[in-house]
C-alpha cells in the first residue's frame, strides 16, 4: 500500500513534469507583438501635463498596430517561425441583411459590431471608426480563430476558408438562417467608409457552443477583411493588423528571436508595439498542474516519512520479537553485523516483494490518485478564480461588448473575455498523462531501499546493544 | 612441516587465570569470583558443583565468552580470550547447551543444526550430528516444538559438536530431563570429550550425575577447587 502510495505520486510528479516540458515547448513558445500600454498611458500623461484636452485626446488616441508587411516579414524567418497569425477586424454595413439584434443567447443589446474600443474600433485612423452593422473579423488562417483553438466553434455544413480564399467568408448559423443563407450563397456588405459593395461567398456555416457568442461575427482571411477598411488605412495594401502571434520551432529561441526582431526593427518600440514571449497560455495552465506537482510531492514526503515511521516501528517489534534468536545466533559465534545484515535483507526481500506488486498494480492505483488530486486541485483552482473573476463565463471585457473599462483586457475577436479562454485552456491542457514508466519504477525502487535503510537504523542502534548474556538468561 | 606436526601433537589446554567478577546491587558490590584459575584439558568431562548463586552461570558465561571479562584471563592454547575477541571466541573455541536448549522454535531439528555448520563456514551433513545423539532423519526434519525435551537437549548437544569448537559447555543439561534421559545425556557428553576428544565443562547441581565427569570441581564463596 506505502509503495502504491510512493509510486502513485512519482508517477503523479514525473507526469506533471512531462506535462511542464510539453506545456513550455508548446504553450511558451509564442512572441507577440502589441501595443506597449505603458509606453502609451506615459504619453498620454505626458499630453495632459502639457495642457492638452483629455477627451478630445481620447477621441485622437491611436492604438498602436503593426502593418501587415513587417509581420509577414518577421515571420518569414524560418529559422524561428514555425507559424504565425495575426487578426484584422472591420465593420460593414448591409442594406439587404437583416442582424441578429439581439441574441437568442446573448443579453439584449449586446449584438451587432458595436461594442467597447477605446481606440474607436480596429482602424488605425484618427477619425472616429464608423460602427457597422456586422463584424468582420479578418485573421491570416482560420486555425487561429480562438473559437476553433478552443473548440467552441464548429463548422456545421460546408468548408473553412484559407489564405487565397478570395471573398471567401465563413457565418453563424442565427445569422444564416436569420437571412436563408446557405453555403455556397454570396452576400453583399459595404464599406462603411467608402460606401462601395463587395461581394462575399458563404463558404461555411459555423455554429458557436459559447453562450456569449456573437452571431453577427463573420470571419474571413485578413485580405477579404481588409477590402472594407478606409482607403487610408488601407494604405495599398499594407494595412495594420494586431494580435500579431508568432509560434516558435523551438520555444527555447523565443528570447532570442524577440531580441533579434527588436535589433531589426526598432521603429516597432518607437511606434508603441511591444514584443514579448507570451506565457500567458503556460502560466494559466501551470498554476494547476504546478499545485497538482506539489501536492503529489508532499504526499510523496508525507508517505516516505510514513513509511520509515511505521517500517520502523515493525522492524523494531520483529527484532524484539525476536531477540531469543538473535541471542542464540549471538551465542554460537554470529557477529552483530550478521545480525544487522539478516534483518536487512529479510527486509530487502519482503520490500523487494512488495515493490514489484506495486509496480504491478501501481500504474492503475497511481492514475485513479492522480486524476483525483488533479480533479481536487482543479476544483480548488475554478472556487480561487470565481472568487478572483466572479462566476465563471461571466464576461468581464472583449471588444464586441461587455463593460468599456478595461482597457487592459485582451480583445477576443469572438466576444469571449480572457477568463472564458483561460477556463478553456485549462480544461483542455491538464490531462496529465498518468502512467509509470521505467524511470518511475526505478525511483520506486530507489525510494522503497531507502526506507528500508532509514528504517534499520534505530533497530541496529538496538541490536548493537545486545549481550547475548542478558538475552538467554531473560533479562533482555 | 614439522612445526605444524608438533602444534597438532599439542594437547587443547583452556586455562582460567585469577578471574575476578563482581556486580552492583540494593545490597552494595556482590563479588562472585574471588581469583578463579583452573585448567581445563581435552578428552576430560569436567563438572563445576556448588550452590544456587554461587556463580556457577557467571563463570560458564565467562568461560563461553557470553559476557565480558572483568578481572583475570582466559587462555585457549595460550591465546588470551581478550585478543581473540568474544565473538571470534564463540564462533571457533567454544559451543554453549542451555539448560533451556536454546533452540529456534520456528526451525527444524536439522536447521537449528545447520546454522552451527553455516557459522563455521564448512559444508557437513546435519544428519550426520543428529545421528550421532541418536535422532533419526525423520525426528531431525521436525519442527523444535514437536519434540521432548530429551530430544531438545539431544539436538543442542548435536549443533555444540556440529558447531566443531573444541569447547563445550553446559549449563545444568540435565536439569529439566527424567533420570533415563539425564543418563543418556550425560553419556553424550562424556562421548564428546572421549571420542571427539573435547573439553566438556558441565555445571550442575546433581552429585550424582557430576560422578559421571572425570573432575569435579567446586564452587565456593566465589574459589573453584577440586572436590
């Protein structure tokens, strides 16, 4: 049972190790590239001092964005970029499209393209963004819409869209039937700025599992996107995107490469963009699986400790049992060391027998003990964040609606708020994967002799006391 | 060569040297052994008499280096039990039978007369020193608890000459036995000093069977002497 134990929580601890390796080559190896938030508060700090007026400021105030051209060309640095994504959203009118206006899973008010950004939508321009009826949110390949990297987003009948998918757009499933759209159908939206119509074909019909979903969210690639931007912002072609992603062949360069880019371009610092490995995918799921670790290693000391404790105690008992014996062997001439030696390795053999029964059957008990310690340290988790957040899935910001005072939170193209993709991050990312192998076995092993070794050392101090003498005459 | 054949030639003499032995009790210093010297050949059975906490046991633990000297010596063929060390003194010289047998209950007959041949490093037939005191193979394969107490005695008799030490000694054998088994016993005993050609000391209480050994000695306030 002690060695189940042990074993259950090496295994525990070498699957939250593998779980930290894999989750830092996958979930730590993304640069990106934003706005410096600090750099832009400092200026506009700088601004009221100097006497400037605080909401004619605001309406002027640029979000700080990078043009698509010095994406694409950071990330053709092959060496480092293994893939990259970055996101375009604009808003359109339609004069023949009905919106879904209120959500049949969204609060009132809420649908639409409207919404809270600081920054007077995507556009980069100083004019006040002009709010359309439909979100179009633009993003270099369909994989990286969150809905789909978390799951909430299905496609239920035709195809995603890809990079050379000219006009190609994917819709909800409320605003297709909304509009007896099917796939295959085209629809036409216009540029909010520049009044002209484009024509898009409905490639696919997704529907969303999110609750807060907005349904007027039509995605498509950021070239189909960028078609209903103002002609200034669209500057040739060489418009501004954000949520620039960079994902590394190895995460163990990202430093490196963050240097490098900022070496190269230092026009992005001067322009307010701020380059940085993002670990917030690895920090949120590392908490969990680090408390999941630490538990596993205090119950592995607790169980050790235990272990010596009650090996200890039943050595103790067998030797006393047994010291009429131990006299005997004593009287013909056995050493204490012989003694020592014997009790040693009966204990080696009994230990020996058990560890391979707990290599045997520790793998299963070992996975039942760790689910159950990652599902208490998940619960534990989930009751920390709603006390941290409120109730879970509440949303606390995001661009296409919730409440315009936190500037700071990250934008969700789909409306979902950071919490709801942390949640699912973390739901995704901790399974670990609980099975012993030969490294496993052998800390097993390694632990259970050192048990028998600190076990025998209060037993011999004893035997080391022996008279043969006291023994057969009884008085021992 | 020849110094070998003259050192086999040499006769086994285990000699007790002035040994002194007190304790402490309620009552203040007791002093057992008053300068206890004796000489003890091979091929003898010799018989230590005296009274109930004479020292009879003291000395016999002395002797079977079951517990430490305090004054005197002890030689085995003029090696001081002090540089051979107790343990090494048990292991080559010297074999103890209990009056309580001493057995491992857990173990068989033959087991409990293996372990002597397993100590001493050699490879010999358990049976062959269950025979000789007159148990059959099949008594030699039961367990110590499913035999008499004569039979006990028999098979702590057969482990002392199993265990090969030139030295046997014996506290009261024959205390627990009945007088035909007290005679068979004790006639083992004498066999191992005659034939084995050992040195067997015996402390008992019974004159009668301290007739049986070839020197008796006595035990008295704390002196050994020829009785």
């Amino acid at each position: 049972m002690m060695a189940n134990l042990v074993l259950a929580a090496i295994v525990v601890k070498s699957a939250v190790a593998a779980q930290m390796d894999y989750a830092k080559s996958t979930l730590g190896g993304t640069v990106t590239i934003q706005a410096n938030m600090d750099s832009v508060r400092e200026e506009q700090r700088a601004k009221i001092e100097a006497g400037e007026d605080k909401r004619e400021m605001f309406g002027k105030m640029v979000r700080p964005q990078i043009s698509v051209s010095t994406a694409n060309e950071i990330a053709s640095d092959a060496s480092y970029v293994r893939d990259y994504s970055y996101e375009l959203s604009v808003s359109a009118n339609s004069n023949e499209l009905e919106t879904v206006e209120s959500n049949s899973r969204m609060p009132g008010g809420m649908g639409g393209a409207g919404g809270f950004n600081p920054f007077g939508g995507s556009s980069s321009s100083e004019e006040t963004a002009l709010d359309g009826d439909v979100t179009i949110s633009g993003i270099n390949a369909y994989a990286y819409i969150s809905g789909v990297q978390n799951e909430s987003i299905e496609i239920k009948s035709g195809e995603y869209f890809d990079e050379d998918s000219e006009n190609g757009v994917i819709i909800s499933l409320d605003f297709a039937e909304l509009n007896d759209l099917e796939v295959g159908g085209t629809i036409t939206l216009k540029n909010v700025y520049t009044e002209e119509a484009v024509e898009l074909k409905v490639l696919g019909i997704y529907d969303s599992s999110e609750q807060m979903a907005n349904a007027n969210i039509i995605y498509a690639n950021t070239e189909t996107a960028a078609k209903f931007l103002s002609g200034d912002d669209y500057n040739d072609g060489d418009y501004n995107v954000s949520n620039v992603n960079f994902y590394m062949v190895n995460s163990e360069t990202a430093e490196e490469f963050v240097t490098k880019i900022n070496e190269k371009y230092p026009e992005l610092a001067e322009n307010k963009l701020k380059v940085a490995v993002d670990t917030s995918e690895y920090d949120a799921m590392a908490g969990s699986i680090e408390s999941v670790g630490s538990f596993a290693t205090m119950i592995l000391w607790i169980v050790m400790i235990a272990a010596v404790i009650i090996v200890t105690l039943i050595v103790t008992i067998n030797v006393k049992d047994r010291n009429y014996e131990m006299g005997v062997l004593l009287s013909l001439g056995a050493t204490k060391k012989n003694i020592i030696w014997q009790i040693a390795l009966e204990l080696v053999i009994v230990g020996s027998f058990g560890f391979v029964l707990a290599s045997l059957t520790g793998s299963f008990f070992a996975k039942a003990l760790g689910n159950s310690i990652l599902e208490s340290q998940m619960q534990s988790a989930r009751v920390q964040e709603e006390k941290s957040f409120g109730r879970p899935g509440a949303q606390v910001g995001g661009r296409n609606g919730g409440m315009p005072n936190m500037p700071n939170m990250p934008e969700m193209p789909d409306g979902a708020s950071m919490k709801q993709k942390m949640f699912a991050q973390k739901e995704e990312t901790v399974e670990l994967d609980i099975n012993a192998g030969v490294t496993d076995y052998l800390l097993l092993f390694v632990a259970g002799y050192l048990v028998i070794i600190l076990a025998l050392i209060l037993p011999s101090v004893n035997i080391l006391r022996y008279q043969p003498k006291q023994i057969l005459a009884g008085k021992e | 060569m020849k110094k070998q054949k003259v050192e086999a030639k040499r006769e086994n003499v285990l000699m007790l040297e002035d040994l002194t032995y007190s304790y402490e009790n309620e009552s203040g210093e007791q002093e057992i052994l008053k300068g206890v010297s004796a000489k003890f050949e091979a091929g003898k059975m010799y018989a230590i008499v005296g009274r109930s906490g004479s020292g009879k046991t003291t000395l016999l633990s002395l002797i079977a280096a079951l517990d430490e000297l305090q004054g005197g010596d002890i030689r085995y063929n003029e090696k001081s039990l002090r540089k051979i060390g107790a343990t090494e003194f048990r292991l080559k010289y010297v074999n103890v039978v209990f009056q309580q047998y001493n057995l491992i209950k857990y173990m068989t007959a033959r087991e409990n007369v293996e372990i002597a041949i397993d100590f001493d490093g050699r490879k010999a037939d358990a049976n062959k020193y269950l025979k000789m005191v007159g148990l059959s193979e099949e008594e030699g394969g039961r367990l110590i608890g499913k035999l008499s107490g004569g039979q006990q005695q028999r098979v702590a008799i057969a482990r002392a000459l199993a265990s090969n030490s030139s030295i046997i000694v014996a506290d009261e054998p024959t205390g627990n036995l009945d007088e035909d088994t007290e005679k068979t016993v004790i006639d083992l005993f004498r066999e191992c000093a005659h034939e084995e050609n050992k040195i067997v000391i015996i402390v008992m209480h019974s004159k009668r069977v301290a007739e049986h050994a070839d020197v008796v000695l006595r035990l008295k306030r704390g002196e050994l002497n020829v009785a």
